[in-house]
C-alpha cells in the first residue's frame, strides 16, 4: 500500500524504497508538498517527484536507476566534432528560471508538460537556498539549450534539460560532467534510462547499491569551489 504523506509535516521520513511498486515502477509515496525540507530529504533517500498535471504529488524510487559517473562520459565522434567547433559557450547558475522554463516547454509532438508552476516554485527556492543549479548552453549570446537539478554533498540528482539547436543540451551534459569532476562529484542521478543519456555512458545500477551510493555521498562535501561564480 502506498503511503499519504501529510502535508503539514514535510520532515517525516519516507517509507524504504524497498516498499516502492513494482507496477508502475518505483512508485512509493503520494502527496505531501514540494516544500524543500521535503524535497531535500527525498533525494537523500533516493526518491524525487514527477506526476502530471492535476494529480497528486507521485513520489518515485525506480528500479533499476540510472546514474553517470562524470569521468565515464562517452563523448562519440560526431559530439567531439561538435565541441571543437566551439560554437557553444558555457555558464552554470546564470539563468536558471530560464532554464527551467526551456525545461518546462513541451516536446515536440507533445501537448503538456509534468514541470507544473508549483515545480517551478519548488527548484527556483531550492536555487535560492544553494541546492539547485542549472548549466546553460548559449549559441551567439542566445541560449539555446541547458539543464537542472540539485546538488548535495558529492551528488547531483539531474531533473530535466533541454535543447533548441542541435546537440545543446548534449554540450550541456559534456560541460556538466567534466565541472563535476574537477570539484570531486561521485555520480549524477538521471533517474531511468534514456537512449539519449545512454549513448552518453549513462548506465543502470540495482536500486539498492544506488541507495547506498547515495547515503556515503551525500555526507561528503565537493571541492569548494564547486558552483562559485563564474
């Protein structure tokens, strides 16, 4: 049985994932808020939300998870090509409503979108409060492309990206990945698998070794200058 989380107390523990549905995958908790007390502690557990527009808040922990360590990235012959063109230029943390707003934009082919404006509060107060971080990809001084996500201890859990030009938000991903390792990141969370992160070197691991990844990880700090400003 799932269980209701209260909405008045958003400190109170989440269930052990261990308890998460096997159908739909990973469904563990409903409800709750999106305060970051809440969130905070469900990435710590290894749980985040997404759910669609008018239903309740789904909290998830799939199984298994895929996560990409920065220095396993693949980078493929066409992206090297890409990157040595120099067409991009890179920032983190210099337009983050914007990237969450690219995020939120639906697909292509695609009529709504799961990055509901209480989402877009939630992150932009955790950005705020120095947990959530965004790269930006710029294309002559037009931002074409990016990503989210939120950053504790020497883990990044990554929520979304996206792209308006060809290959950003792989650049994105490239210039994320290669900033992490210089300020000693373990892993990043992607969540589930996607063909896209995959070609990147994305890989899935048992749910249960990613928990205990998670838990050393999250107690240990970054280089400090990780995310100063640019």
């Amino acid at each position: 049985m799932l269980k209701l989380l209260d909405p008045t107390h958003p400190h109170d523990d989440f269930p052990p994932v261990e308890q998460a549905l096997e159908d739909p995958d990973g469904l563990l908790a409903v409800g709750g808020d999106l305060s970051p007390p809440r969130l905070l502690r469900a990435y710590r557990h290894g749980v985040f939300p997404w759910y669609n527009p008018g239903e309740p808040i789904l909290w998830w922990s799939p199984d298994p998870r895929l996560i990409l360590f920065p220095g396993r990235l693949k980078i493929s012959r066409s992206l090297g090509k890409v990157l040595k063109k120099g067409e991009f230029t890179l920032t983190w943390n210099q337009a983050f409503p914007e990237v969450v707003e690219g995020c939120a934009a639906p697909r292509r082919g695609e009529k709504g979108t799961w990055i509901t404006p209480e989402m877009k509060t939630a992150y932009l107060q955790l950005h705020d409060l120095g947990f959530a971080h965004s790269v930006e990809c710029w294309r002559q001084g037009e931002l074409v492309g990016g990503l989210y996500g939120v950053a504790i201890g020497r883990v990044f859990f990554g929520e979304s990206m996206f792209h308006r030009y060809s290959n950003a938000s792989k650049v994105a991903i490239v210039g994320l990945c290669r900033w992490l390792q210089n300020w000693r990141y373990a892993l990043i969370d992607c969540q589930v698998r996607t063909e896209h992160l995959a070609s990147l070197g994305a890989e899935e691991i048992p749910r249960s070794r990613f928990v205990r990844m998670i838990r050393r990880w999250c107690d240990e700090p970054p280089s400090p200058a990780a995310w100063e400003s640019v």
